[in-house]
C-alpha cells in the first residue's frame, strides 16, 4: 500500500501534487475555512481524479481538470 501524503495548502505545487497522485499516493490536505481546519483528501484510481471534500466529491476524467481544480481551490501552492 502506498504511503499517505499529509500537506497544508499551499505546501506543494500543483505539479507536486499531480505526480505524487500519479505515483498512487493518496493526498489529505488541510484548508482553513470558516476559522476550522478542514481535510481534503485527493486521490486518483488509475482512471478518474477525486477530490473528496467534507460537503462534496468532485471527479475530473483528466489530468488537466483535477490541476485546474488544485488550483482554484487552493490547495497548491501560488506558482
């Protein structure tokens, strides 16, 4: 079983990120929202991106989406 990645947004940038998903890690993510520390955990099955948030589960078929998604959320660090 491959190691989990624990990071706060913003640590790594979304090329980090994108590879170590690739490698088969597993990324939890901590985010500040609201004044609480919320986990992120991301993830990607060989064939689909998730990015499984506590209210919501996004799933992106391409690499490019699940970037455009690190992005905008945050949890990349600024490139």
């Amino acid at each position: 079983m491959t190691e989990v990645l624990r990071v706060e947004a913003g640590e790594l940038s979304a090329d980090e990120l994108i590879d170590a998903l690739n490698e088969g890690r597993r990324i939890l993510v901590d985010v500040e929202v609201a004044g609480g520390t919320h986990e992120i955990v991301l993830r990607y099955d060989g064939e689909t991106y998730h990015c499984d948030t506590p209210t919501n589960l996004h799933r992106h078929a391409e690499e490019t989406e699940m970037r455009g998604c690190i992005v905008r959320m945050g949890y990349a660090a600024d490139e």
